[in-house]
C-alpha cells in the first residue's frame, strides 16, 4: 500500500500541520508517529485516505478511513484516529490513544451465532497479537444490527451490520513514539477478516499512492 497523502492535524486545523493546541509546534514524536502511518503497507484489497480527525479528543490528532474491496462492491469500512497528548493522558495511561470504528454486513449464517461479538473483540485484540504489538487500556463495544425489508422491498433478505467501536494505548517506542505503522497494518488486518477474506501472505513491499475514494458514511 500505501503513504498516506495528507497533512499533520492538530486542533489548530493548519494546512501545513506545524500547529498544535493553542498554537505550538506539532510535537516531533507525533510528527513521526503520522510519518509512519503514512508510509505504511498494507494489503492490496484496502483502500485508505486521510480524513478529517476529530479536535477536541486531544491536542494533536490525525485519522484515516479505509474500505475492503471487492470490484464494486465494499466489504468492511471503517476509522482509525491517533491522538496524542504530550502531557500524557491518566485514562490512557500514556501520552498516545488509538481509536477506532469498524463495520461490515455479515452472512446469515455468522449473524445466527450468539458468541459472534466476544469472536470479533478477539479478531481485535488476535490482529495486535499476531503482529508482536503490546498496549493497554483496550476498550470497546461490538454492536449487531439487524435490518428487515418490506412492502416495496421484501425482495430483499434480511440484513445485519457488525460494528466494532475500540480504543487502545499502543506501548511507545525509542523517541517516544509508538510503531504506528504497524498498528495500523494490524487494523488492516482486522478490517480484512471482518469482511471475510482469508489470511494473507507476506506483505508486498512496494509502497504506491492512496487511491482516493469515497469515505465511510458517517455513523
């Protein structure tokens, strides 16, 4: 995959990224953090771009949205926000926060299965795991919903989404920065087995531009 095409954001919204909260220099161990995510790998069904991070989480914030595609078809959206605080946050228990939301419909047959949302926390937490990562503070919710058609549209069969709404502390690194690259080629992992594609093989090494397309619909 995959350097992110984008500018470092913080709260100030510069377009050049070189402000932080309340007007200071954007802190150079989140500067590599977003260095990192944007000249991360991922798998050739992902579709990433920068977007617009949320401000008021926390001092300095960068996010990207990814989808699995399939041809025309999507088969899992999601979000992935980094947010630091250089001061260090006491519910996070550090100075970084990765947070993120993750959807797809499901097959019939996986929505039939009760223990289906303690199995796709462990796709979370297995994704982190098999890539050697270590953090705290996990977090989150997995919601099933489920869609039923009438009248013009009984045709249809019945549908139901999975959300999975997750934050983390990813442990930081030499410079005080955390291996976001590889975090977030683990969130890439996630977003593929949601949508129910088999495991993949080494990852390619050729770094190309993000193609651009159209976000996930807001939640």
């Amino acid at each position: 995959m995959a350097a992110a095409q984008g500018h470092i954001s913080g709260q100030s919204d510069g377009a050049d990224g070189t402000d932080g909260a309340e007007g200071g220099a954007v802190p150079s161990a989140f500067r590599s953090a977003v260095d990192a995510l944007r000249a991360a790998r991922l798998r050739p069904e992902l579709e990433v771009e920068p977007t617009r991070p949320p401000k008021r989480l926390a001092p300095h914030a960068y996010a990207l949205e990814a989808a699995v595609v399939d041809g025309e078809d999507d088969l899992a959206d999601g979000r992935l926000v980094l947010l630091h605080d250089p001061a260090g946050h006491e519910a996070w228990q550090g100075a970084f926060r990765l947070v993120t939301l993750v959807r797809a419909e499901l097959e019939p047959e996986m929505a039939a299965d009760p223990l289906l949302p303690e199995v796709c926390w462990s796709w979370l937490t297995g994704a982190l795991e098999a890539r050697g990562l270590f953090y705290g503070e996990a977090g989150g919710t997995v919601t099933m919903a489920g869609s039923h058609y009438f009248g013009a549209l009984e045709t249809r069969r019945p549908a139901t989404q999975i959300e999975i709404r997750a934050s983390w502390t990813p442990r930081e690194g030499p410079g005080g920065a955390p291996d976001a690259a590889a975090h977030l080629v683990a969130w890439g992992d996630l977003l593929c087995q949601i949508a129910g594609l088999p495991p993949s093989g080494p990852v390619d090494a050729a770094v190309v531009t993000l193609p651009q397309r159209r976000g996930p619909q807001a939640p």
